[in-house]
C-alpha cells in the first residue's frame, strides 16, 4: 500500500533552516509529480511546492519562493524540502502528497488540492525566538 512518511520537523528560531524529508513506498515513486502542503494553526491547507516526476521543474508559492527548494531522490524515494530563512509564518504541519501524473503543464493544477490523491501523517514545523 502507499506511505508517505514525513520527518524532520521540529523547533527553528527565525532565520533559522530545516530540512523535511518524505520516505515513499508502495508505489514507483519515481512515476509520479510530488507536493509539499502546509496546514498552519487554525488555518486551512496551503501548497507550498510541486516538482515534476523526474524533478526537471519545480514550483513554488510567492509566500516560499527564494527561501525554500524542493528536490527528490528516485533512488532513494525521497522527497526533500530545504527550508531556510525561516519566518514565524512558516510554522504549519507539513504534509507531502503524491499526484497521480508525472507532470502538470502549469502550478494551477498543483495548487488544486483534490489532485493529491495519497498524503502522509504531517511533520510539525514551529518557528519561534
């Protein structure tokens, strides 16, 4: 079955990095386009970043862009994301999400969240002085 295992949340002061890493199994992680989404407190769910199947495109959201990467290692089935210049607003759950396609023509398609159709537990990032 599908798991997407998420890690590497914890406590940021801000400016601060972390880095998250999601471990895929049960399907050929490398056939697919990957998310990250955050879930701040008392908000809704919000997309941060896609990359392409083959991670030949990434994508990002204003609020991250130039502060986080995304990147993925088919060998490992691994997706990362490297967050650093960390902001307070930056504390949310992260969840990684599988998309059924390789490869969306535009972030549109990525920030739809009824594309996703698996999602890990969520790994808590707090980023406080």
């Amino acid at each position: 079955q599908v798991q997407l295992v998420e890690s590497g949340g914890g406590l940021a002061q801000p400016g601060g990095s972390l880095r998250l890493s999601c471990a895929a199994s049960g399907f050929t992680f490398s056939n697919f386009a990957m998310s990250w989404v955050r879930q701040p407190p008392g908000k809704g769910l919000e997309w941060v970043s896609a990359i392409y199947s083959d991670g030949s495109v990434t994508y990002y959201a204003d609020s991250v862009k130039g502060r986080f990467t995304i990147s993925r290692d088919n060998a490992e089935n691994t997706l990362y994301l490297q967050m650093d210049s960390l902001k307070p607003e930056d504390t949310a759950l992260y969840y990684c999400a599988k998309t059924p396609r390789a490869s969306y023509s535009s972030d549109y398609y990525f920030q739809q969240l009824t594309v996703y159709d698996y999602w890990g537990q969520g790994t808590q990032v707090t980023v406080s002085s």
